[in-house]
C-alpha cells in the first residue's frame, strides 16, 4: 500500500501484477503468503547466486557499444561512471592499478 493503493478500484499497473506474481512463484516458497526469517534469507542472499558474476555481466552489458563482448579502452572511459561506481571495480580503485587485459 505503501507503493500502490487501488483507491479507486480501477485495475492494477503491470508492475504489481508483476511483483505479486514474483512473489506467489519464487519469494513465499511455503505458500502461506508471507515472508519468514529463512524466506527473506534465500531472497537476499540465494546460494545459487553469483554477485560479482552479474556485476561483471552488467558492467560488460552496459558499456560494450559494439557488442563483441570486450571492452576497448575507450567503452571504460566512455562508461567510467558506471566502473567507479561499481563494487566489482572496488568503487573505482582497481581502475588505477596497471591491468593486462586493460
């Protein structure tokens, strides 16, 4: 309600239809239509999850212009935004020591 009040009974936006069924299909895994301790657990921290995977991923999704899965040196510069606020980068640090694939 906090988000989204359907105050004047009209239908619901896409993104909270979409939301409820994220979480009727993957977030209350024992169905009873709120979140424990050990359900909220597996939703912030999933063990099949790999966090600097993704951000690796993303980082090469957003900044590949010609979208042969490198990056040039240029992409870095024309994205640095985007490197030195990513943890991957250690929020840019790991941009100022000298890298071979760089």
């Amino acid at each position: 309600a906090d988000m989204f009040a359907n105050e004047e009974g009209g239908p619901e936006p896409d993104w909270v239809i979409t939301e409820r069924e994220q979480f009727s299909d993957f977030r209350d895994l024992n169905k009873d239509g709120k979140m424990d301790k050990d359900e909220i657990q597996h939703w912030i921290l999933p063990q099949d999850y790999d966090h600097a995977l993704a951000e690796a991923r993303h980082l090469v999704y957003e900044s590949d212009v010609d979208k042969d899965q490198k990056l040039t040196k240029q992409e870095v510069l024309d994205n640095w935004n985007m490197f030195v606020g990513s943890q991957a980068t250690n929020y840019g640090e790991d941009l100022t020591r000298d890298h071979d694939e760089l």
